[in-house]
C-alpha cells in the first residue's frame, strides 16, 4: 500500500510535469472542446501573462530583447511586419501583454507579445518554433441598441455632452442631416431623437457606435425623419415619403463654426467703416478649418480676388455659381478647370486679403444675380425608386415606430436586406439578428 507520502510526491511530480510541458505537448487537440479564456486570440490558459505599457523612448527591440528575443530574430520581424504594421509605429503609453512558458527547466520563452494599436485595435507578434509572424486584428464587441433623446439649448455637440451621449454620434448626425438640417440656425428648444447600435468590448467598455438605424430631428417646429434603406447597392437615408436626404446643394461649406456675418445689401464695412453690400454669409472658423464644395461642379476662378483674398469659384448645374473668400490655401489638385464632387475639400479658412480675422465668406450667383446661401432651395437626390416602394415603407413604419414609442424587440428593423414586406406590423417578422452591416 502506497504511504501519503509516496501519493504527494506522485501528484507533485505529475503537477510539475504539467506545468512545464509547452503549449504543443499539452495534447489539448479536442476540436469540440476549444479554449475558452481567449485573449487576443490566444489560449491564455496555457501561458503566464505580463502586462505593461511602453515607456517613453522604449522600442519593440528593447522590451523583445529583455525577453530573450535575439536581435537578428527582431531584425526579421522589422522586415514582415512593414505592410502590417510598421515597428517605428509603437508609441509610448500603449499598453502591451507578453505570453510566456516555461520548459522543463523552469527557463521562461516568449511566444506571443500582443500591443494595443487602440482601443480595438491590436497587433500579435509570433516567437515559436524558430519563426517570427505578426497578426493584425481586432477585439470582439457585443452591440447594444439604443434610443435617446435630447432637447438642444445651444448646438448639437453641446445637447450630446449634456447627455453623455458619443461624441461620435453628432458627427454621424450631422453627416446624415447636412444637406437638410440647418445646423447655423439651431435654436433653443430644437431637438432630436435617434435609434443607435453602441460597441461594447468586454461587455462594459464603450467603443463608439455602430450603424445608425433611424432619427428624428425637431428644427423651428418641422420635423426631419432619417430612414435607412439600400438602394442602388449602398444604404442611404431618406425622408418618410422616400425623398433622398441628400440634396443638390449641401447647407454649408464647412462645419463646427458660426455665423458672424449675414447676407446684407446694407452692411457696415468692420475695415472701410462705410455701409456697402456684403452679399454673401462669413463662417467664422479657425484658420486650417477645411472648406468643401457645396456640390459638383467645375472651377472657373482660382486666384487673388482683391479684398477677397485667397478666392475659388465654382459653377454647377442650374445656372449657380459659388464662391469662396479670404482662404488660407487651396486643397491639392485644385486648379482652373478642375471638376470637384460635392463634398470634396477645396480649401482651407484664411484671413487673406481685407479681413478682420480667420472666416470663410460664402457666396452664391444664380445666373450672376447674387443669392442668399442660407436662402437657396435645394432640389432632392433620386427618391425611392417604384419597385422598392413596398419595401421602404414597411422599413419606414416599423423605424418611426421606434422612434416615436416603445417596439417590442422582435419587431425592431435588424437588418436591411431580404426585408420580409409580407410580415404583418403587429406580427413578429421573423427577422434574424444580422452582423453589423458596413457602411
């Protein structure tokens, strides 16, 4: 009969035998029973782990070398990893995890050396078995589905922070609504509401938003909706009676300024200090502040315009013609004649020629006769065709539902391909939960 004794010194050699096999000698190859503590990708399970953070003047080199990693095996790696992502690329502050074993001399080896590009982003460096690999990758997120909803008292960006909604979400917001919504002309007691999807890494961690899936916006008592659909390939949004959003002529040619100055015939000169027309509408903005075309159309006039400094002209379809004062500098690629597309950067806010300090003045001609900017109306892109009517409507319903009460989850619009037309509304449409569609 075997002694205690003789049993604990059987367990400690087998608990010791165990802890120094390698990865690849643990026989763990059942392919129904997967790990199950994952980390970036990596069975954590079977390593001892160290976490740090680059410190400041430290390179992939230096920390690879302090754990025994050769200087001829980090020399290959520079050279496989320069279309990945490039080793000058770390940066001191981000943070970084080591995947060490131990042989059966208890002599530790790095596998794995995972470095975190972002928030979601990493990157995995590879030692085993004499080779170096790198593995660009990406942490997995869970999608929550959210609805909000905001009275503004001073702009957009301001009712987000109020909120502590993601500053991301005015961005796509004004994205959406930028052809539609006068952001220039918010007033206190504008609001909005808007049906989200929020990324989450290990279910806690917020990491932005995902697809925008229908919003509401309330300006000067008129209500804007936001309805996404696909069509001619590419999901796009559209107002409730399946007009595009998306218009002639975009509402400004920059964003994130103000107002400082109007369309006037009778506006007193801040230099000459006499009264003459100013027909045109000053953004005042931050010299650099990108300035992009209001729509497609064909330079005519690149060059010095007097008092207008730094000045571009563009001419469109109908007759229109706009103009933009006193830039920085003009985007590359800009010359007289060049055909620009409607949202495409042309410039940059300047201070140049009789300016009092860094705007952008906005001008626009209708067959030469000045107009106002903030006063042009604006014909609709292509409206929902005939043949996806049917299709957008039952989309259109079940979004503004959503947004105006509450909607049981399985009535929710998931997805946006092989819509089911024929579910009744008060019927679960048997939609499945798609991935994440990309914009």
């Amino acid at each position: 009969m075997k002694t205690w004794k003789t049993i604990l010194c059987s367990l400690l050699l087998v608990a010791a035998g165990a802890c120094s096999r390698t990865p690849e000698q643990t026989g763990d190859n059942d392919e129904n029973a997967g790990p199950v503590n994952l980390v970036y990708g990596i069975d954590a399970d079977l390593y001892r782990l160290e976490t740090s953070e680059i410190a400041s003047g430290e390179t992939l080199g230096k920390i690879l070398n302090r754990y025994g990693i050769s200087a001829q095996a980090v020399d290959r790696l520079d050279k496989i990893a320069a279309e990945v992502f490039p080793l000058r690329n770390i940066r001191a502050g981000q943070k970084y995890t080591a995947f060490i074993h131990e042989d059966s001399l208890y002599t530790p080896h790095l596998d794995f050396l995972a470095y975190e590009i972002s928030m979601t982003d990493y990157v995995v460096f590879g030692f085993q078995n004499d080779s170096v690999t790198i593995r660009k990758d990406a942490k997995s997120f869970t999608l929550e589905r959210r609805k909000k909803s905001a009275v503004i008292n001073s702009s957009l960006w301001g009712a987000i922070m109020e909120q502590n909604l993601p500053y991301s979400l005015a961005a796509e917001m004004e994205e959406i609504y930028q052809w539609t919504v006068d952001f220039f002309g918010i007033q206190k007691g504008d609001s909005f509401t808007v049906i989200y999807d929020e990324r989450f890494i290990d279910d806690s961690v917020s990491v932005g938003i995902g697809r925008i899936w229908g919003a509401k916006f309330s300006q000067g008592g008129k209500e804007y909706y936001a309805i996404p659909f696909r069509q001619g390939g590419k999901i796009q949004y559209w107002e409730a009676d399946g007009a595009s959003l998306r218009k002639q002529m975009l509402k400004a040619p920059l964003k994130y300024t103000r107002i400082s100055s109007r369309f006037s015939y009778a506006r007193r000169h801040p230099i000459y200090k006499v009264y003459r027309p100013h027909t045109g509408v000053d953004y005042a903005a931050p010299k650099g502040t990108p300035v992009h075309a209001v729509a497609d159309g064909v330079v005519t006039f690149k060059g010095w315009g007097g008092g207008g400094g730094n000045t571009l002209k563009i001419k469109h379809a109908g007759g229109l013609m706009t103009g933009y004062l006193h830039l920085s500098g003009y985007a590359k690629g800009i010359a007289q004649g060049t055909r620009v597309s409607q949202g495409q950067l042309i410039g940059y806010v300047g201070s140049t020629g009789a300016s009092t300090g860094p705007h952008l003045d906005y001008r626009v001609w209708k067959n030469g006769t000045p107009i106002d900017p903030l006063k042009i109306p604006s014909e609709p892109a292509e409206p929902i065709s005939k043949e996806n009517r049917t299709a957008f409507e039952f989309v259109r319903d079940r979004i503004m539902a959503e947004l105006n009460g509450d909607v049981a989850p399985e009535l929710r619009i998931t997805q946006l391909d092989s819509i089911d037309v024929t579910a009744p509304a008060q019927q679960p449409a048997g939609e499945p939960r798609a991935k994440e569609e990309k914009k």
